[in-house]
C-alpha cells in the first residue's frame, strides 16, 4: 500500500483498452502526450521492455498510477487482462518509485 | 703531544710570583722532562725578545716556542685578560708593537681596549685567547662577541677555559676553547704539564695549528673526545701486501695515480665494515642513473586507486560483466489464463490467487539499514567495554554515563529492527503464498498459471543495479589524481629538482603518450576502449540497446584485463623544477646522486670519485661543506679522489696515498697538519704531504695557492 507522503505526490494516469480488428492494445497515458503502448494480441517482449524503459524514466520524476477506463465499458476478456495487468503494475511502479528514491536516483526537480 | 699557550717566563706584575721567573738553562731542563711540544710565552703586559729567542733557540728540536703577551683588557668598565700570540714569523714586528704600546707605561698600570688590541696585532696573524668563564679576569660574552666580529679570521678567537673539563664543555657546545698551565712555579711544571691539553694531531707549525683549529672546534683532545682512530688490517691484493691503515671518525683521503689499486682498497674497507655489521656500500659515481634511481620508466611503479582514496569497483565491474537481462512476463500467459473459464469450484473460491504480490524489497532496505545501525552501535558499546585506557583517560563515572545511552540507542533499534523484521517475513511469507496457490492451482486443475507479476520490478530493478553500478564506476573514472612530488635534488641556481608522478585514470579520452598503464598485465588499448564504453554506457541503461552496448564492451580485445579501477591507471614520471618539466643533464644528474647519498643519515660513507661529471664550485660549495659536517659528528668518509678540492679543502685527518714503483705498491699515510706522508714499509723515506698532493691531484696547485698563507705555500 502507498504510504500517505506517496499518496500525496502520486498522480493518476489514465489507461484505456484499444479494441480494433486486428489486435487490441492496452493504452498507457504516461502524460505529456505520451501514449505507450503494450499489444495484448501478440507477444512483443522488447515493445514491452521498451514501455518499461518508458516507464522508468517517468518515475524518476515522480511517482505515478494508472487507472483502467474501459471507453467501451466491455467485461471482455482483454478487460480482464488488463484490470489485472494494471492492477500489478500499479504495484511494481510504486516498489520500483521506492527503490529509486531509496537510491536517490530520482530527478531532483522538485 | 701537549700544548701550553699560557706560560710566564718573568714576575713581571707586581701580583705575579716570583717563581715564575726562570732561565733560558732551567727552562731547557724542565721541559725536555714533558711532553710539552708547543708553548707559548704570555708574560703580563710584556714581551722579551731576546728571552724568547733564546729559548727558542735552546728548545728547538724538542718544542716549538711562540711568541705571545697576556694583555689587561678594559671593555665595558670591567677587566679582563686577554692572550695574544702572533704568528712567529711576524716575531719582530709583534716586539715592536708591544714596545709601542708600552712606552710610559709598566706592566702594572698598562690597560688596553679590544678595538686598540685587534687594530695593533691583528696584522700579524695572531691567535687570540680570552679567559672565559671560571677563568678570571674573564672576558663576557659581549666582549668576546666584539673580538670576533673585529678579527679578520674568527676561527683564531679561543676562549681559554681554567682546565680540560670546562673545555670538553665549551668544544661540546662549539666554542673554540683552549686551556694552558698559567704557571706559577716551575718548580711544579713537569707535574702540571701532565694535565695540559693533547693536541688531536701532531702539528709541525703555527700555521698548520691555525688549520687545525680551521678545521673544527674540537683542536685539542679532550675527555669529550670522540674522534679516535681504528686500525684496519686489510688482505686486498693478497698476502704479499697486507694494508695496514688507519681509519679516522673523520674525513679520510685515499689519493694516489690511477692503476694503484684505490678502488679496491675502498671496496676491501668496506667488506670489513659490512663483516663487523656497520651496513655500507662503496658510491661509485657514473654507475648508476638518475632516471634509473627515481624509475621513470616505472619498472617498479605501482598502486592501487586505493592508495588515492578512490574506490577500485572491482565488484560493480564484475556484475557488470556478468549482469543479464531479465525478462519481463509474456502478454499470451495473461491471455492465456484468462481465456479458459474457471471451473473448478474451490479454484474459484481461492481469493488468493488474485491478489497482487506486494514489494518486498523496501522493507528489506529498511530493515538492513536498521539492522546496519544496530550492529555498528552494539561495535562500539563492545570497543568502549574493553578498552581499558579509555575508561582510564575518561573515567568509569562518564563511560558509565556513555554506555547508559547508548545502550538505550541499542535497545530502541533493536526494537525498531524486530519490528522490519517481522514486517518483512509477513510480505515475504505472504508473496509466497500467492505464489504457491496460483502454481498449485494451475497444477491441480490442469490450467494455465495465472501470471503474478507483468516483469516490470524485476526489470526496473535490474536497471537500477546496472544503473548504480555504472554510476559508481563513472564516478571513480572521473577523479583527479594530485600528481605526487618527491625531493630530487638542489640544483642551484636552477631550483630544486623534484620527481613528479603523474597518474591519471584512462577516461577514454586520454591519449598523451607519455602515459602508461601502473599495471604491468594491462595495455593501453583495453583501457581506453573500456573506458569509453563504460562512460557511453549510462546513455542507454533505460533503452533497448543497453544489453548490445554492455556485450560490446565485453568483446573489446583484452578487455577481461580491466577488472577494476586499478587497471585503468595510468602514469607518466618525469622530473620538474618550479612545476615546469626538465631533463637533467649527466652533470646534474651526478650532482643530484652525490648529494643525495651523502644526506643519507649513516655511520660510514664509502665514495670513489665523487668529483667525476662535476663542477669544481659545487665540489667547493656543496659537497666539501657536507663531507666537513659530516666529519665534525664523527662519521667516517672514506673518499677515493683525484680532486684537490677534496682532498685538500676538506682538511683531512687521514689521507692515504698510494704509490707504484718498479718494486710494488706502497701505502703512505699522513695529513695536513703533519705535512707529511709516511710509509710503514722500512726503507721509504717519508713524503711532503704537500709536494705530493700538488703533484697528484687534479687542480693541486690551485687549491693549494688559494690556501697558500695557512699552508705556506708561497
């Protein structure tokens, strides 16, 4: 659980689910018109990698969350993925915040 | 060989007794009875010619008599006495004076100022001795002070003590002291002459006493003395010429035409140094070299970054090496499970699986970090408890007070510890659980393994280290080295020449050729290239590439030689005046070696040329001050030379000579002050110390016509 100086700084991003005909991607908008990207139809470890590294980045300079809006307000089975997906995630940027602060490996420009 | 300065040979104050005057005829008695070998006749406020020639003439080939007075001195409203002995050359003259000085005047009512004193005789090379101290009327300090600074020559002021003790004192403290027998009746002479001071060497003449009080402070023999020497039986040539020598707690000149062997007499004398357990080694200028001295080329250069107080990274290097990527989870495994429906009723029921595993790795910093503090606190409670000399410096009362508190600090963390520990286990153990339902879950109902964690921690994590790693390694690579700065040499003029060494750690940017690597197993290559990757590494820790730049550094040729920081290091030694880089020439290069090994602080210093490569003024005005101070704390210098510079302007106790001829090898041994030479083979005649030293040696005459008045040379 976030611990309340956490809470205090932690902002929420939005994820969404992108339904089209030939795959269906989880939406991460990291903020700053940045919108990654993860493919849930097809295995894409080093895209993955890729929006990890992303993500890394982004906590350096604060700690966020994503919270999963389903535009199409479907229970699917990629809304499944997802809330589950985001829901562990959510979990390892907060673990992962820590250890950089931890580190002092954030970017001081508070 | 004793030596009297202060005699009466007249009553001639009305004070004085009247057993102190004697005859030409009772004088000659008396002192063929002593040892006596110089006096000098010091009547009061008076001088008799024609006294002193006839004794003189009486004693001549049993002692030599100097001219002399004892003169009341009024300084500073106080009397004093003072001794006068010109150089008997200047015997005439000096009776003049003396006769001046004394028209209307007797011996009783005559007083005189040291200014008159000094301006009267001083031209007549005299030796001045005033009573200092416990022998009255005495001189002070000041007056004494005075009489120096208006001499021409400071080393002929004497302060004359009242007997061999006090002298041993003023010549310990580096006073010119002398004492004489002040005889009251010479009755008693032969008895009183027993006490009178030896002289260190035998002296033929005025002059060669004035350069042995020239030479240092300790003229006379004392029971302070030190200075003594030691006879050596040396077997260098085998048996058929056994070397006999005597080795002097002073400067000792073995001189002599190239091809007689010096060399290795040297070498033989110290052979039996080192054998009694006095470690030396014979200097052998131009052997050896400068750069070779000081490793410029730093065969036997090394160091660690340790040594600069910087951190070698051995271990961040070998993760490094080591490291890999960790995979992050595979999206078909989320499909996968949430594809298939959940029928089996107790799988559906298990909430467990569903939760989210929770960090683990926060609380176990904390619980290290406090852990860490513990254990340093319960350290130091333990060193504070046993160490004695701290609770007797401080008192049992305030470590008592110390402990109290920090046992409390203990506690509390100790406490604080339990709680992360506990904390920990409970995510831990709750992690595992997750873990164990959802692989048994999947086990037992045959489907697919619910995915616990999408990679990210795991991924980050990694990330991080490398991160860290990099971060730390970088850091080291960029510290400046103060380059180190050793004392070379006096170069003169020119300044002091130091050794630098220069150490830099390869960046990737260092390309000065000058520098090579501290380790001996790296090349340069590897360090730079390996130093430029790690310094482009960190651009791409949170990017793809990370992993195809961490194995391009790995497959740099030799690059597994570059295991920590050390291996990065690099050197350039050089020499430097005033900062500025500089080449000594072979000269100075001689100067620098010479110097430096007579600084060494030893009992005995063996030299075979020191005058090679060098220039006469530092001879004169660096080496030949230092063999001097070298001699006055009684340490043996054993000098092989050519040079008159040494061998003449050192003053040498002992000088050895060594001569050929169409029948062999001869040892002749003497000094300055004898001016002779003297072979103890039967047979050779004795040589003129002089003569031979003009003869033999490089620039003889000149060192002797500098010094040409106190040799007497003309």
């Amino acid at each position: 659980m976030p611990s309340e100086k956490e809470e205090k700084y932690m902002e929420t991003h939005k994820a969404t689910i992108n339904r089209l005909e030939d795959k269906t991607s989880l939406i991460l908008n990291i903020g700053e018109g940045e919108v990654l990207e993860i493919e849930l139809t097809e295995d894409k470890p080093n895209e993955v990698k890729r929006v990890f590294n992303k993500l890394i980045s982004f906590l350096k300079k604060g700690s966020f969350e994503f919270e999963l809006e389903d535009e199409d307000e479907k229970e699917d089975l990629y809304f499944h993925i997802c809330t589950d997906y985001v829901g562990q995630l959510n979990a390892e940027l907060l673990s992962i915040y820590q250890e950089l602060e931890d580190y002092q490996l954030l970017e001081k420009n508070e | 060989m004793k030596i009297d300065i202060h005699t009466h040979t007249k009553k001639c104050k009305q004070g004085d007794a009247e057993s102190r005057n004697i005859s030409t005829e009772k004088f000659d008695e008396i002192i063929r009875l002593t040892d006596v070998k110089i006096l000098a006749i010091t009547n009061h406020n008076h001088f008799d010619l024609q006294q002193y020639q006839e004794i003189k003439t009486k004693v001549h080939d049993t002692c030599q008599i100097w001219p002399g007075i004892e003169l009341d001195i009024m300084e500073n409203g106080l009397k004093a006495h003072l001794i006068v002995i010109p150089n008997p050359k200047n015997v005439n003259e000096f009776n003049d004076k003396v006769a001046e000085l004394l028209i209307d005047k007797t011996p009783d009512n005559f007083i005189i100022s040291i200014d008159e004193t000094v301006s009267s005789f001083d031209d007549f090379d005299p030796i001045y001795i005033a009573h200092y101290f416990g022998k009255t009327p005495n001189l002070l300090d000041e007056g004494v002070a005075r009489l120096i600074d208006l001499v021409k020559n400071e080393t002929r002021v004497l302060k004359e003590a009242s007997n061999a003790i006090s002298a041993g004192i003023f010549i310990s403290h580096g006073h010119n002291s002398i004492y004489g027998s002040d005889v009251q009746n010479w009755d008693e002479y032969q008895e009183i002459s027993k006490y009178l001071p030896d002289l260190r060497l035998p002296v033929e003449s005025f002059e060669q006493f004035c350069l042995l009080l020239e030479k240092d402070n300790a003229t006379i023999n004392t029971i302070l003395d030190k200075k003594t020497p030691e006879p050596l039986h040396l077997n260098v040539f085998g048996v058929a010429e056994l070397i006999d020598l005597d080795i002097y707690n002073d400067i000792n000149v073995l001189f002599g035409s190239k091809g007689t062997g010096k060399t290795e007499i040297l070498r033989s004398i110290s052979k039996y140094y080192n054998d009694i357990g006095f470690e030396n080694k014979v200097y052998e200028s131009n052997a050896l070299k400068l750069e070779v001295v000081y490793d410029l080329k730093g065969r036997n250069y090394d160091a660690e970054s340790s040594t600069f107080e910087i951190d070698n990274c051995y271990a961040e290097l070998s993760r490094l090496r080591s490291v890999t990527e960790k995979n992050v989870t595979s999206l078909s495994a989320y499909l996968r499970y949430f594809s298939v429906d959940e029928t089996n009723r107790i799988s559906r029921d298990l909430k467990i699986k569903n939760y989210t595993k929770e960090d683990s790795t926060s609380p176990e910093r904390d619980f290290d970090e406090i852990r860490g503090l513990y254990d340093r606190f319960e350290q130091f409670i333990d060193f504070i408890g046993s160490d004695q000399i701290l609770t007797d410096v401080v008192g049992e009362e305030l470590i008592t007070e110390l402990n109290g508190v920090l046992k409390k600090i203990s506690l509390k963390l100790k406490s604080v510890s339990k709680e992360k520990f506990r904390d920990l286990k409970s995510i831990s153990l709750f992690n595992q659980i997750i873990t164990v339902f959802v692989e048994e879950i999947a086990r037992k109902t045959g489907q697919p393994q619910k995915p616990i964690s999408t990679g990210f921690k795991e991924y980050a994590s990694n990330r991080i280290k490398i991160e860290r790693d990099l971060n730390k390694i970088n850091e080291s690579i960029s510290q400046r080295i103060e380059p180190s700065i050793d004392y070379v040499g006096d170069l003169g003029d020119k300044g002091h020449l130091d050794c630098q060494t220069n150490v830099k750690i390869q960046n990737g940017f260092i390309g000065d050729t000058n520098y090579q690597p501290v380790k001996k197993n790296v090349t340069k290559t590897p360090q730079k290239s390996v130093a430029s990757a790690l310094r482009t590494l960190p651009n791409h820790i949170y990017a793809n590439s990370l992993f195809e730049k961490i194995n391009e550094l790995k497959q740099i040729d030799n690059s597994d030689t570059i295991t920590s920081i050390s291996d990065l290091l690099l050197f350039y030694r050089h020499f430097t005046i005033d900062n500025e880089q500089y080449t000594p020439s072979t000269g100075e290069s001689s100067m620098v070696l010479l110097h430096n090994e007579l600084m060494e602080d030893k009992e005995i210093y063996l030299i075979d040329e020191p005058e090679k490569s060098l220039g006469n003024d530092y001879i004169s005005n660096v080496i030949v001050p230092i063999l001097k101070r070298h001699a006055l704390s009684g340490k043996k210098i054993i000098i092989v030379t050519h040079d008159a510079n040494i061998a003449v302007r050192t003053l040498p106790y002992n000088s050895i000579y060594r001569e050929h001829d169409a029948n062999g090898y001869y040892t002749f041994l003497g000094n300055p002050f004898t001016n002779s030479l003297k072979c103890k083979i039967e047979g050779k005649e004795d040589l003129d110390w002089k003569e031979i030293s003009m003869k033999t040696l490089e620039g003889g005459r000149d060192a002797f016509g500098e010094r040409g008045k106190i040799y007497g040379n003309t």
